[in-house]
C-alpha cells in the first residue's frame, strides 16, 4: 500500500531532505531508517520539495510504500512519530494508491521570515534572517510583485538537466507581522516549481533592494536578464519554510 | 562604573541563570566569563530573576560593575555581543550608578505559551508546552482570575529562607492567539515577585483544569489552603520566558 503524508521538520540539524551516501544526517534518511526499524522494510521516501541544509518544512508531502502495514494510517502517525527524533513529525497520513508527491504537485508554497531589529533574537535563532538594518517594505513589496506570472526565472537558479528555467508564479507577496522584538518580514511566494535555491536568491535580491543597495528598476533589469550571473547573494537557509503543497484533485 | 543591561537568552543550553558550583553551564557564568575576557577583570553579575533550567528570557534585568571601561554603553552591548555565545544577547545597556536589578524591581511579567495540537510542532521543541488535548480556555481564564489580588500563594511554592509566601499579582490572564499550527494559549503574570516554581505550578494547575481533570471550585480551593502539597505537577519549563522586569522611576 501507498502512503501520501505530510511531514514538519526542523532542517537545523539536518543536511538537507535528500539522502546522501555515507551516514550524514538527512531527514529522507531519518525517516526511511525509522520506517525501516518498525517494518523490517527497506522504504523509499519520496518527497515533494528537495529542501536544502537547514531549510525547514510544516508542510513537506511525502510518499511510501509499506507491504505489511496491518493498522489505521492513524495509528501509523502516531507510531512513526514515537520512533522519530523530535525535530521531525508526521502531521497525517493516507492511503493514496498511485500517487507522486513531486509529479502530481500543481504548486509549492515557501514562507521566508526576515527580522529586522538592532539584536538578534537568540529564540528565533535558526528560524529567521535576522537583519540588522532597516528595510523599505514598499519596495520589497514592489520587487515581489515583479515575480509575478510565467517568466524565464534564470537569474535565480538552475533547472534540473533537460528541464528550462521557466515557472508560473502565482503569489509573491511581502506583509509586515506585529513582533514584540523588532519589525517582522514574511514573503510568502508560491509557484508550479522552483529552480534550486531560487527563493532564497529571489530574497536575497529583494531584501538588497529592501536595504536601498538596489533600486526597483535595477531588481528588475537583473531579474529581466535572466540570468545567473546577475544573482545577489542567496539569503540563508534558517529563515525559509516549505509550507504547502497543492496538488490536483 | 555600574551597568544596568537587559539580556535574552534562550534557556535550552543552560542550567539556569544563577551561576554553580564548577563548570556547569549557566547563563550567568557565561556573561561573567565574557566580561572577565573582554575586560580582565572579575566580575559578579546580579539578575532581576533566577530562572530555571530551559527557561528563557526577553526582558531579564542585570547589573555588573566595570571599573576600566572607557567606551560607550552602546559600544559595550556590541562588544560582548560579539563575544556571547549567540543564545544569549544583551539588548541594551546604560550607566547606572547605585542600581540593584532585584531590589529595585516592582514587578516581574512572564509569559508561559502552550501549544494545544494532535502534534507537536518541530519548529517550537523547546520553546512551548505542547498538550496534545483540548484546554477550555474559559476555564483556565477563571482560575487565572482567582489569582488576582494579595494572596499567600504557598500552594505554589517555598519562600526564600526567612520570606513569608505573600505575594501580589497585578495581572494574570489567559489569551488565545491566532496560530498556523493548532490552539496556542498564552498566559502573562505580572506580580511583586514570584516563590520558586511558582509560575510552572499555577500554570501546571491551570492546565489540569483546562483538561477538566480540576474543578474552577477544585482548583480555588487548593489555591486558598495555602499548602504546597495541594500543587499538581508543575508545567515544564520551556513553555516560560521571563519577559520584563518593571522598576521604580
């Protein structure tokens, strides 16, 4: 039997969702060895989104397949999640015969969190960007409205082999949130697919914009070139979330 | 010259704010220890509040005398920033002659944060309560009420040697906040001081109340017989930060 389930993880201590060689830490690897511990099956996990080193998850879907699961997918949540480190959990799960996680995804959504005050906040560290100087929200939110549509997304990645760098963003958005520690900076985006790092460069340049180090028109001509080199520096991982994935009823 | 600076830190890493006996890890070794090697000399730093174990703080208040310092208070709070360990910040930090961070204080306010949900949310191990079943909210703001007012909270704690266990709490209130992942009850007390363990005993009782395992009646009356050994366990303590110390002008 198939199963789709939908997985939250702390990416700190992780290198990453995919499965390397040797014995490092990832979460495709705690989780197959977990599943692999209560079944005595070898279980491949197949995930939507490749998440990076550090980057975290509230709504990574992934899928597997068990032979000899006899109880509720209920109870199968409540079994993984007893035998998972705490930095990761299983939300639910479902029998899904036929299902992909990454071929049937109409869209991602990714959520980027900056926090900008004179102080670091040492209880969000490792959970936000945290950015000393102040930014114009009304240009972010100028950039991320740039996004918007179905363009040639190069300056801010490369496509897997024998695919292009053209998605269809559909929400590219900036709102300020009331924080009790200094000013609080979400960029929710969501789209078919991202290249690899592509929201992370996409931030990296807007908040360069955001610190006036970058004009709107001057975001745009880079982002227009489509093309890497015209890159900023990616923001870092800490303050990215994969939060939803859409699929297709 | 005296300092009076205001400190964050999450409490995970530490054994408490107070410092002990040889090389255990705590809040207050570390920010002596940074001091010692930033100016070579020894230094004793007195807090507004000794928190436990994995409790954290946003608005602890401390003390500590330099003697050499010949640069700006602001250019102290970037210097031992960037020496602290990064779990640990100062916020601010001014001349302060004469200035006791206990003895001055009027009030001290923490919040405690419980994170009702079927699971726990990774990206807050550590910093939350998690109950996995439903609180009633009326009831743990009726019991929070109770509270209110000039009472002998021994129920709730031991006193310091030579103390008595009356207190006076100016605000204690439950509120629901707005949340992605599931039900997030805050609660935020406000009082003269606090016995030790107070804060994780009452909110531990207001809990067992909220689950309907205790009575408004039931819990009122405990609370009047004035007697530790009416406690029920004492809520755990990551859910806690020490979030401001309010002083006379």
């Amino acid at each position: 039997m198939r199963y789709r389930a939908t997985l939250a993880y702390n990416g700190s201590a992780y290198w990453g969702f995919q499965r390397q060689a040797g014995e490092s830490p990832t979460v495709q690897k705690a989780v197959e060895d977990t599943l692999k511990a209560m079944t005595g099956q070898t279980v491949t996990v197949v995930a939507a989104g490749r998440t990076d080193t550090g980057v975290h998850a509230t709504g990574q879907v992934i899928s597997f397949d068990l032979v000899s699961w006899s109880h509720s997918p209920d109870t199968l949540v409540k079994a993984l999640n007893a035998h998972l480190p705490p930095d990761i959990r299983i939300r639910d799960a479902v029998e899904a015969p036929g299902f992909h996680p990454r071929f049937d995804a109409a869209s991602r959504r990714y959520r980027y969190t900056v926090l900008c005050a004179p102080v670091a906040d040492p209880l969000r560290a490792g959970l936000v960007w945290w950015v000393a100087h102040p930014l114009d929200l009304a240009v972010m939110q100028a950039a991320a409205a740039i996004l918007v549509g179905t363009h040639d997304f190069a300056t801010f990645g490369q496509p897997p082999q024998g695919d292009n760098t053209v998605r269809e963003v559909f929400t590219s958005v900036w709102a300020q949130q009331p924080d009790p520690w200094g000013e609080r900076y979400e960029y929710v985006v969501e789209a078919t697919a991202f290249l690899h790092h592509q929201v992370r460069r996409m931030v990296g340049m807007m908040v360069e914009a955001g610190l006036g180090r970058l004009t709107p028109a001057e975001f745009e001509a880079r982002f227009r070139a489509a093309d890497l080199s015209q890159a900023k520096r990616a923001a870092p991982p800490q303050g990215l979330i994969l939060e939803a994935v859409r699929y297709r009823d």
